[in-house]
C-alpha cells in the first residue's frame, strides 16, 4: 500500500516596507494555486497595506492571470489597448520601447503624473497586478502613495469641504502627456471615457475615506470655476504626492506588485527615459465597483460604459 504525505504549504508572511503603505510577501509560489487560506490572507493583507511586494515568481502570462483571479472578475488588458496577446486578452503590456507610437513622443519626452488606473471609467478597476519581465540594472523604480492617509492628513476644515464635492475624471487630466495625433490620443478622441466621481470615497471594504484624486486623470472640480478648481485640486495633489505616505519599489525579473486599484495612487518612473534600457512589464485589472461618496452618492458616466470583467 502507497502512504501518501500531505503537502505542507509554506505559511505567508507579510513584512511591512514603509510608514504608511507597502509589504513584502513571502512564502509562496504563484506558479501553483493559492488555496482558500492563503487566497483570504493576501486579500486582507492588501486591505492592509494597499500594495504588496513578490519577489522571485517565474511566472508566464496564463499563471499572472490565473493568480489576478483570487481578486476577482480580470477585465480585459485596458479599455484603448489593442495590442494584447490574441490568445491572453486580459495582458497590458508596459513597454519603454513604445512610448513615440503610443503616445506621439519619444521616451526622453515622456512624463508621467501620479495616477490611480483608469479613473475615467465609471467602474475604475478594484485591484492591478503588475509583474516585471524585462528590468533595467539601475532606474525605473514605481512609487505607490496611499490616498486613505491622504485624506487622514488634511486639516478637518478641508475634510469638511471634500467630503461634499465631485470631480471630473478623463484620459490625460488637465494636462494631457499624449499627442491629440497620436494613436492613443486618437482612440481617446474617437470613443471619450469621462466619469465624475466623488472627492472622497468610501472605500467598499475597509470603510475608510479616500481621497480620489490624483493629477493622471482628475481634470476639475464640479461646480467650480476653472481657477477655482485648479487651486484646490493643486492642494489636494500636493498632499496626495507628499513623501510620507508612499513607497517605492526596485524592479527586479519576476516581482510582481499588487495594489488596492481604489486606495492608491502611483507614478512611474522618468528616470529611464535618457538610457538606452529596457524595461517591461505586464499588468492585469481587476473589475471594480462604483465609487460612493460620503454622502452615499454614486459616480455617474459622462461618456463610457463600465469596465466588465470575467
């Protein structure tokens, strides 16, 4: 008679990487499928710490998505991508290399703005997964800036203030990086993805009040006028971006990040952009919920329909 042992999996363990936001996970490999206990202890831990760090995972294309389904429904790879793999839809490829065709300028023109990901949908997505396969010796970092110690960080008079307010959400926010001729610039043009979401949200699981804004995407304050609204979105911009709510990350082959799609913001890096490196890495969404505000008050579609995963 065969005896077989029962595997052992190796317990989880989170390490804490920075005041406010950010842990290190280790004590697993996502080549093979998180089971029911693991699966609950990243999601609360996410919660948690709003990012989480893997190091070391070889993983392909079909185990990043299999293991995006412990967050639930993954969407397709972005709502203007058409160069996803044919026979994986959901990848978005990041990819230094294509900056000029994408975007209309070349990688040493290329500035990025802190941004939570596609915020001009209705539905932003809940969670984004983000693995690295091709990663430069030096430079190329990601920061990731937590939005629920943000609002923490205001003065309650302006709390009182935000709770109440709305903003405009669109592709490129009040300052667009892309090129109107540019492709992407194009798709934006031809099928416009606008929402208005509140100032504050209130975060779905944790309950804590969010500051949903950030420059990437955030483009006026309902209600205001336009001098208005630029001076209190640059206030707000200023305490989403201070130092002492982020974290940032070196890339290495086979990281993975993982973050709270709706507790987050994050910047990549510009520092690259005068080498001559590579770095790619491949992302998949999430499906996410409609944003309430304080108020019990839902987003509402300017232009667009939801983002819907499977």
């Amino acid at each position: 008679m065969t005896i077989t042992q029962p595997v052992t999996r190796t317990t989880l363990e989170f390490r804490p990487v920075a005041g406010h936001i950010g842990a290190e996970v280790s004590g697993v490999d996502l080549r093979r499928p998180l089971d029911d206990d693991q699966s609950a202890a990243v999601i609360d831990a996410l919660h948690r710490h709003k990012v989480l760090f893997f190091r070391d995972q070889q993983i392909g294309h079909a185990e990043q998505i299999a293991f995006a389904r412990t967050f639930g429904p993954v969407t397709a790879s972005h709502p203007y991508d058409d160069d996803a793999p044919t026979e994986f839809p959901e990848i978005l490829a990041i990819d230094n290399r294509d900056y000029e065709r994408k975007f209309g300028v070349k990688a040493a023109g290329y500035t990025n703005e802190w941004h939570t990901d596609v915020t001009a949908l209705v539905n932003p997505p809940a969670v984004s997964i983000l693995r690295s396969a091709i990663a430069p010796a030096r430079g190329g970092d990601t920061s990731w800036t937590n939005l629920a110690a943000a609002y923490d960080g205001l003065p309650e008079s302006i709390k009182e203030l935000v709770d109440g307010l709305r903003a405009e959400h669109r592709f490129g926010g009040r300052h667009p990086i892309f090129k109107a001729e540019s492709s992407y610039g194009k798709k934006v043009s031809k099928a416009p993805l606008i929402s208005e979401h509140p100032v504050v949200r209130v975060h779905p699981v944790s309950g804590e009040r969010i500051l949903f804004v950030q420059p990437g995407f955030t483009s006026r304050i309902v209600g205001y006028s336009r001098r208005q609204s630029d001076a209190l979105l640059d206030l707000l911009f200023e305490e989403v971006s201070r130092p002492a709510y982020t974290v940032r990350f070196r890339w290495s082959t086979g990281s993975i990040a993982v973050w709270d799609n709706r507790a987050t913001a994050h910047l990549a890096p510009g520092d690259i952009n005068h080498l001559d490196v590579t770095r790619v890495l491949y992302r998949t969404t999430i499906e996410g919920d409609i944003p309430v505000g304080v108020d019990g008050t839902p987003s509402t579609s300017i232009s667009g329909e939801q983002f819907i995963g499977s």
